[in-house]
C-alpha cells in the first residue's frame, strides 16, 4: 500500500508514493473495520494517519462505568467513578477518542433515599450521557421507570458513532397481598412497558449503529429513524410485552434473540410481537420456562417461517419437546453432541446439540443438566454421531440410559488440570473374574449401569490438549464396556486413541486389550486434527 522510498528522496516525493493520502477519512474507517483487533497494532505503523485511525477505532474504546445505589453516593464511589468519568471525557472528546458508557442505577430501600437517586442521577450522571454522546460507540444503561423521562431527554442529540444500543428497565415483581393465598389477589403488573423508546431518539441520527438490546422496553408507534441501519436485535421481556412490529421498527434487521420469562401462574408465551415481512439469518430463541415460544412463533398470525432461516438458536433450562422436535424435523440427518461442565468459568451450556446440513444450522441448548434434560435426551440420540463431553461427566451420559445406533465418535476431554472435587467415581465394571489391581482398591465394581449400545462406534479418544495425564488401564476398559464394545466383535470394536494421555505404569492391562484391540498413541498438539468440530470454541 505504501511503497518504500529511496534514500535521501525528497520529502514531496515520499508523500507522493504513499496512495493511502488519496483516500477519505470516511473510507479508510471502513477499511479498518474488516481487519481483526490483533493485527490493528501492526497496521498502524503504516504511517502516522493509519496510525490515528486506528486509534479512534471503537474496538479500542475507552469504557465509563457508573453504579449508582443509594450505598455508593453516600459511600461516595459514585462520586469518584463521576470524576474519573469527567476526566476521561476531557481527554477523550478533544482527542476525538472512542467512548463506551455504562450506567446501572439500581432501586432502593431506605425511606427517603429514592428522592436523592433520582436527583442524583438528572445532577451528575446522566449529564456525562449527553456529554460523551458525541463519541460513544457503546451505550448500555439500567434504570428503574422513574427514570425514563430524564433518560429520554438526555438521547436527544445525534449520535454519529454509537454502534450498539442497550436498555434495560428494571421490572418491578408482583408480590401477593399480605394475608392472601389467591393467585388473583396478585398486584397487577402495569399493561405495557413504562419505559419507552421515543420516534426521536439521537435526533433520528445514528448512522452506525448496527446492534441494540431491549430488556423491558416498549417503543412509540411507527418507524424510529436511528433504528433505520440496525441488523442485530436483541428483545427480552419478564412478563408483559408491548405491541410490536419488527419490521417495522428494524426494517435492516437480519438476527434477532427474543427470550421471554413467561409468568410461573400462567406459562404463556408473548403472543404480541409480529414477525412478518422480516428475512433473518439467524434466530436465537430463550425459552426458560419452556411456553412453546416457538409453536407461538410460528403459529401466531405474522409468524415467522423457520424452514427459511439458515441458523436458529434454542436455549432452554428444560426444554419444550414439541419446539425441539419442530425445529429439529427441519434438518434431517446428523447430530453432534456437546457436554460441558456447567461448574467451569466461561461455560454457560451445561448440553450442546447442533444439526447441520446444507448451509442450515440448528442448535440447542440446556443450560443445567437434570431430570427434564433426561426426558428430552432421546428425542436425539437416535441422530447423534458425534459425542465430546468432559471425562468427569461420563457417568452424567450413562445416566441417559440411551443407545446411539449412529455414533461414530466419542471424545473424552482433560481439558483443565485435574481437580480433587471434580473426581469421578471410577466405573469399573464386573465383567470378569480378575481381581482389583493393587492401584485401584478404592474402585467401587459397577454392575447396574446401563450399558450404552453403539454398534458403528469407530473411535474413542482420551485428550488432554493443555497437559499431560496419567489414567487406569482398567478405568479406560470400563468406559469402553459401558459403551458396549464388549458386545460387538472383536474386529469390529472401535479403536482407542490418546492425545497426552498415558496409561499408569505397572498397571496390568489384559482387560484394556479386550476391550480394545487397537491403540493409537498421539502427541497432544495433534488433538485438533481429531473430530474436533470447527463450530465449537474449545474448552477452556
């Protein structure tokens, strides 16, 4: 792009060489936008433009967090997160530096202390809002209702850089009255959102802003210019929900997440919101309470047809059978199956299902693993050919007590250091007449587990990508048997295959090489090349 100069060239003639002065502010920005984050660095050594591009480029925003609670103003932490606020705008704004705002104004108890929030935040917080508008890139603030006004009055200004949008009302619960035991003595939820986004919101001026986020938040009829570019659309709501045309709200919108916590008396899903004339890539559904969401989805007047859209998300606390058999009838042919430990930071899906064909991708997800989970278990195990689950959980898929007559892969991760608290019982099976090993007297013999049946299983692997591990031959035997290698031929027994696991020395191993004729040893820098697929992130 910028071609070297000869020594000793005139300093006219060195700009002339460099083409990247031809080209606009506006253009060079979107140049940048298709670089990822790691090789921004390297990119603005180019020259000293590239170089103040790049530093105003909002992945590298500077973040303003302000927590206002009725202990933190009188603890005066929200006076220093208002000061160190005001000294990042005066750097930020002349510098024409990226900003991303975070406002959280939580509700309180103390008699009298609602009055101080509420000035509190008109005074000193949401003055830094209307601020920092002229270069945010991010804005996210939860507020009580008694706030929307002074909210609304404050997002009236353009804002040209702002990219994502987050509201969050905070709802109020319904708490019976005191002495009642009748359900309709419940006081009334309001009918609609009190908290609303007005048709005039940043001036109608928001040409950037790609991504926003509603929690509990009703909008004014007709279309709302801002919202004009918006293609990611995020709607989630506790108990009521306003009425609600997407298209025309979010005439751009290309991915939508709706999550709706249905009331625990009634289950009812929202029925609301009009889905038609809209044309989606992908569409996450939270469906917590299992309401049929989305049976309401595609049934309602305005619905939506799901055999159109490429990517849909289900994610589920126990799941509704008929919106996942729907869902999963829409792409015949097989299933891959993901178990996570749900107790390991950074892992929010306890059981990962995804089918895929032909562009067209379905993912579910359960976000604990329990008795319901097991209700709806072999609504896929008959597709599933693809199983990898964290080694301590093997008993968690035994407990399914559910054949896979089409797995072709099992995969067993170490994928953290070995954890005491974690430990799995050892699931040595009575299968023979040998004795215990001296190494494994603490073995408790299993015998009344149910025997998985997989008759085209073709390979077992044990990885431990991030150290190295030492197992029982015996342990690894009996995980083979519980697959139920022992019942098929020897010859037709699927291999095992070890990725930086090795066996404990001195171990006797005549039942290993029962159960598993072949043995492949790998290095643990080859588990990437072994059934991993790519739509998973590794295990952390």
């Amino acid at each position: 792009m910028v071609a070297p100069p000869d020594p000793g060239a005139h300093e006219d003639d060195i700009a002339s060489l460099d083409h990247t002065r031809r080209i606009p502010n506006e253009l060079l920005h979107h140049v940048v936008d298709y670089l990822p984050a790691s090789q921004l660095l390297l990119v603005s050594s180019v020259s000293r433009r590239f170089r103040g591009v790049i530093t105003r480029d909002s992945r590298f925003c500077i973040t303003i967090r302000i927590k206002a609670t009725h202990r933190n103003i009188f603890t005066n932490i929200c006076s220093r997160q208002v000061a160190h606020a005001h000294a990042i705008l005066e750097y930020a704004i002349p510098e024409q530096l990226p900003v991303a705002t975070i406002v959280v104004c939580q509700d309180v108890d103390p008699v009298g202390a609602l009055a101080t929030l509420r000035n509190y935040m008109c005074d000193s917080v949401f003055p830094i809002v209307r601020a920092a508008l002229p270069m945010l890139v991010r804005l996210a603030v939860e507020i009580p209702d008694e706030h929307s006004d002074a909210l609304q009055a404050v997002l009236l200004q353009p804002a040209p850089l702002l990219r994502h949008l987050k509201l969050s009302r905070i709802a109020r619960p319904s708490y019976p009255k005191y002495g009642s035991e009748d359900d309709s003595d419940h006081e009334a939820e309001p009918e609609h959102c009190a908290h609303v986004v007005p048709r005039n919101i940043f001036s109608g001026i928001a040409p950037q802003l790609l991504r926003v986020s509603f929690c509990n938040i009703s909008f004014t009829e007709g279309p709302i210019p801002a919202f004009s570019s918006v293609r990611c659309v995020a709607l989630r709501y506790d108990y009521h929900s306003p009425d609600i045309r997407i298209s025309r709200l979010f005439p751009c919108i290309a991915e939508l997440e709706i999550e709706f916590e249905a009331s625990e008396y009634t289950h009812a899903p929202p029925a609301s919101i009009d889905y038609s004339g809209i044309s989606l890539k992908h569409l996450h559904i939270g469906d917590l309470w299992s309401c049929r969401l989305l049976a309401t989805m595609a049934t309602m007047t305005g619905s939506l047809d799901l055999a159109l859209i490429p990517a849909i998300t289900y994610t589920s606390f126990d799941g509704c059978q008929d919106d996942q058999k729907t869902l999963l009838d829409s792409i015949p042919g097989a299933v891959t199956m993901r178990m996570r430990d749900i107790t390991e930071p950074g892992l929010d899906s306890g059981l990962e299902f995804r089918a895929m064909r032909d562009g067209y991708r379905r993912v579910f997800r359960f976000e604990k693993l329990n008795s319901r989970t097991l209700e709806n278990f072999s609504i896929f195990a008959f597709r599933v050919v693809d199983i990898r689950l964290e080694y301590w959980l093997i008993r968690v898929l035994l407990n399914y007590k559910c054949d896979f007559p089409v797995l072709r892969r099992v995969r067993l991760d170490y994928s953290r250091r070995y954890d005491v608290r974690l430990r799995i019982e050892p699931l040595w099976f009575d299968i023979d007449n040998s004795h215990v090993e001296d190494d494994d007297r603490s073995a408790t013999v299993v015998s009344n587990l149910y025997l998985v049946r997989c008759p085209l299983l073709d390979a077992v692997a044990f990885t431990a990508p991030d150290f190295d591990r030492k197992i029982s031959p015996r342990q690894v035997a009996s995980i083979g048997h519980a697959l139920g290698q022992s019942e098929r031929p020897r010859e037709a027994r699927a291999r095992l295959e070890m990725f930086g696991v090795t066996f404990v020395e001195h171990a006797r191993r005549e039942l290993l090489d029962l159960i598993f004729p072949r043995i492949v040893y790998h290095s643990r820098d080859k588990v990437l090349d072994w059934g991993e697929n790519e739509e998973w992130p590794r295990t952390r």
